[in-house]
C-alpha cells in the first residue's frame, strides 16, 4: 500500500503533523510505503489526481483526503482500504 503526502515547503501545519500519520499508517498496516510529495516538484501529478489544497494524501493513487486528517481518521480509512482489498 502506497500512501503520498502533498505537501508544500514550509507549511507548518505539514511537518506538525506528518511525524503523527506515518506512526499512525504503519501502526494500520507495517508494509505502508510512505511518500511525501513536495507539490512544487510533482505539480502535474498533483493536478492529476485532483489535488486542489494542501496538504493532501492520497492512497494507492487516489485522492483521499483534501485536508489533513487526524492520526484516527487515516487509520480509519487504512482499514477500510485492507478491507476492499481482501
């Protein structure tokens, strides 16, 4: 499972909380690959997936949070990610 975090270079609200989702996504699912995804670097990426406000994530290539969510929502939709998988 692939996890990439859009972020934008000295978003404070960002690094605050990145430390946090990827405890949270390993504490889900221990082969997580964490990407963070400087937005100025992989803009036409980011427009392809609809990314239109950082920070954003998006799970195995789609878009799933729009705003940063807490470490219990990520775990949230990681679990029901497996499940669909499964």
């Amino acid at each position: 499972m692939k996890i990439e975090v859009f972020y934008s270079p000295g978003c404070k609200e960002c690094a605050a909380a990145q430390a946090n989702l990827k405890a949270a996504a390993h504490e889900a699912n221990a082969r997580v690959e964490w990407r963070e995804l400087n937005v100025l670097d992989e803009l036409d990426y980011a427009v392809e997936l609809g990314v239109l406000a950082l920070p954003a994530i998006a799970i195995d290539g789609k878009l799933v949070f729009s705003s940063l969510p807490t470490p219990r929502q990520l775990r949230k939709a990681l679990n029901k990610h497996i499940a669909r998988e499964t």
